[in-house]
C-alpha cells in the first residue's frame, strides 16, 4: 500500500499512517523507529539501503529528504504491506520547515522503543547537538561518503558522543575478529604493527587507532597499492609476524607462525551490512568508543611525508652526533695513559 499526500502536515500523515496501519493489520512488529536524512540527489541509494537493513531489524523508517524548494513545504508518502519491513515514511522537505525536520518527525515515531538516526552523507560534526540527534537513542554517520574520509572521521571522533558511532567501525569488523582470532591461535606479545591501504581509506585510520589502543604498541600505516581500501595487517612477535593480506575484494590468505598460510573469507561489507550490524547493537559501544577516542589522540596515525623525513633527518643527525662522541672518547682514552 502507497499513500500519497502533498503539501501536508505532520498530523494528516499521522492520521493516514493510522488507516493505511488497519488495511494492513497493524505495525506490532517494529522494534524502532530508523531517521535516516539525505537529500534528492542521494534518495533512492539511501532508500535501498535502509530497506534492506531493516529487513533483519524490522523498524519504521522516517526518510527525511531536503529538497531545493524555496517555499516552506511538506510532502509525503507511506509506504506498508507485505513488500515494506514495516513503515516507510518518504517526508521531502524544503524552505523553512527543513531547518525544523524534528517537529515533522516526532509525532511520527514508535512508542517507547529506541530511535536510530542515521546521516549516510554529511552528517554534522556534532551529531548529538543535531535537532534529530537530540533525541535519537544511536547517531549513526558514514565518514566513507566525504571528500576526505580521513579528516572526516577525526571530526566525528573529536565530536564523540555516547550513543554516537561511524559505519567505519563496522567496516573492520572482519579485520579485528582475524586478528583477534590470529592472537588467540598464537598468543606471543606483539611488538609491533603494520597497516598497508589506500591512503584515503578512513576505516584504515580507525583499525590503527583500535590496534595501538588496545595492544599498546607502535602502528605503522603505510600506503600501498592492491585490491583498495586496506589490503594488509601484519602483527611482529618474536616467533615472527601474523600477516593477513587482502588479494581482492573477496578473500585474504591468513599466515601465523608455524603454520601453513590459509585463505579466508574478506568480503568487503556493502552499506547495507554496515547498517546491519550498527542495528544489533543499540546501546553506546564501550571499544568502539575507546578506538575513536584514540584516533582523537592521534593514536596510529601516519606521519606527513615530511614528517617522516624530517624525524630521519633528525635521527641520521643524532646518530652523526653520538658516533663523534664515541671517537672522541675513544680518543681520550687512547692518550690517557700517555699523559
């Protein structure tokens, strides 16, 4: 069933949700209510997106669409029968009405049950301060859609929340549960780490952070060509290293010390997995909160090139100063017993 209403209001939805609700039978089945905010140009990725995610998590779905309308204006359109996992509620908004998006979509929520929302592209920097964010349970953003990723997602982890989360976490889950399953396996004290992707990839930044954060060492990403997006994780211990390595957007061979490499299942996730996952969870998460707080710190971070060259530069030269210091003493020592 597809209701139609344009140039409306919150309380003419409301009412023709209510009758398209007893043609169908009810919504008893929906577990929260999911805002999810775009604009046209992103409107039917976003759409398909959502539908599918909510078809492991049946929820309402409220698409808050900002439209280039001038002219304050509300259309609608509900979507509910057997094809939908539960409502889908199309509101298009322009003019002045889309700077107040939060008193359209009150009324529209689920009774006493969690509220996610979700910015697939240009989410606030602070999504807790949001007018929607203020009272949405989950704030979800996906720093992958920006211009720069990577200083996308430091904004959102300088701006963290409780409650707040990027879909980049979910994007490494499959990298932390091989290392977390490499560790197990081979349980020596990993002395360091070593991120390869693109230098653009944003979840890069977050899996080094997580790797420094939690085993405590130095994390090196390096920038390299392959499959895109991170193509290796390799873990040094004194028995030799862990490697897991991406040969393309589907698997990875698997090596730790002393046994034969492997391949495994790396498939890389698509938005609606992503979203997925963000839904099974909808209290804050502790580690992924700990992870951004430490790529706020700068935790796992590459140096500039110049950086890198300059801190060579500076040891080379430190190195130049201690072997001087060392002839010098050698020196003294050899004229010693003349004096």
């Amino acid at each position: 069933m597809i209701v139609t209403l344009n140039d409306t209001t919150a309380g003419k939805i409301v009412s023709a949700l209510i009758e398209a609700h007893r043609g169908i039978g009810g919504s008893s089945a929906l577990v929260h209510t999911l805002i999810t905010i775009c604009d046209s140009a992103h409107y039917d990725s976003v759409l398909a997106d959502a539908v599918e995610a909510a078809r492991e998590h049946p929820a309402r779905v409220l698409m808050v669409v900002h439209t280039r309308g001038r002219s304050s204006k509300l259309d609608a359109e509900i979507q509910a029968g057997e094809t939908t996992p539960g409502d889908v509620i199309v509101l298009r908004m322009s003019g002045e009405i889309a700077a107040h998006p939060d008193s359209v979509v009150l009324p529209l929520l689920l009774p006493d049950s969690p509220v996610i929302a979700w910015w697939p592209h240009n989410a606030p920097d602070d999504m807790a301060e949001d007018p929607i964010g203020r009272f949405a349970t989950r704030r979800i953003s996906d720093s992958a859609s920006a211009p720069d990723p990577c200083a996308a997602l430091r904004r959102r982890a300088e701006h963290m929340a409780p409650g707040d989360s990027d879909l980049c976490w979910a994007r490494i889950t499959r990298w932390r549960a091989l290392a977390a399953a490499a560790l197990d396996q081979h349980p020596g004290l990993v002395h360091s780490a070593r991120v390869e992707a693109d230098p653009h990839n944003g979840p890069t930044s977050l899996l080094t952070a997580w790797l420094a954060e939690r085993l405590g060492v130095p994390v090196e990403r390096f920038d390299a060509d392959g499959p895109g997006g991170i193509v290796s994780l390799s873990l040094t211990t004194a028995a030799g290293d862990i490697e897991i390595r991406r040969t393309d957007g589907r698997s990875a061979v698997y090596r730790i010390p002393g046994e034969p490499a492997r391949g495994v299942a790396l498939e890389r996730r698509s938005i609606a997995e992503a979203m997925a996952e963000e839904l099974r969870r909808l209290d804050p998460d502790p580690v992924q909160g700990e992870a951004m707080e430490a790529l706020a710190k700068g935790l796992g971070q590459k140096r500039p090139a110049h950086a890198t060259k300059a801190r060579a530069d500076e040891e080379q030269e430190q190195s130049s100063e201690d072997t001087g210091r060392a002839h010098e003493e050698d020196a003294d020592k050899t004229e010693e017993p003349a004096r």
